[in-house]
C-alpha cells in the first residue's frame, strides 16, 4: 500500500525546494526552522538586506499563491523591528501522475511553486 507523506514531509519537501530556489538566487541563510508552525522558516541575507521567509506546502484543491493575511501581517511586523523584508513561499504539492491526489512516499510528485511573493 502506498504511504502518503505526513503533513511535516510535506513542509519538509517545500522547505527544500525553496531553499534551493533561495540558494541559487545568492541568499545566505541565518537560520532555518523546518518545524511546521513556527515561522519564519527561513531568515536569510541578500545584498545587506535581511529577509523572513515563510513558507507553507500545500495540496489540491487550495491554492499555493494564496496565504493567511493575519499570520502574515504577524510576521511583516515582526520583521520590521529588523529592519527585514518579508516574503511568503507557497508550494503546491501533488502527486506525479495527478496533481488532484495526494504526494506518496517514494514516487514522483509535482509541484507549482511561483517564488517569493513580498509581503
């Protein structure tokens, strides 16, 4: 029987797409936090600038550019007591051969990820 992924695998392989994304656009990280809940996920550096990054997996029928307003507000204000841009990472997750059904262990999956939206 195949095994879907937990809702922390899930973060987790959205952790990891991102944070290639954050990678090869030159961000360097302070501190990274894969706990689901806890956010930012990523804090980062770019260009002397600090930046929070939040960022949530997530699965069909919701919409992966769509994100929580009140968390978000929650962190821009925390961001900016450092002077920080916030951004928000949605990762649509699904499986490889429907996108409608969930992601399983040990196949392939597919995603929509459209980078950083600023908050």
């Amino acid at each position: 029987m195949a095994e879907e992924l937990t809702a922390q695998e899930l973060h987790n392989l959205a952790m990891n797409i991102v944070g290639k994304d954050l990678e090869s656009q030159g961000y360097e990280f302070l501190g990274v936090n894969s706990k689901l809940n806890k956010n930012p996920q990523f804090v980062a550096l770019k260009d002397k600038n600090l930046h929070f990054v939040v960022v949530r997996a997530v699965s069909y029928p919701d919409d992966a550019n769509i994100y929580d307003p009140i968390l978000l507000k929650k962190i821009k204000d925390h961001a900016e007591k450092f002077e920080a841009k916030t951004y928000y990472a949605g990762v649509g997750l699904g499986h490889g051969s429907d996108y409608g059904k969930p992601v399983v262990k040990d196949e392939d999956y597919t995603m929509i990820y459209n980078g950083l939206q600023q908050i």
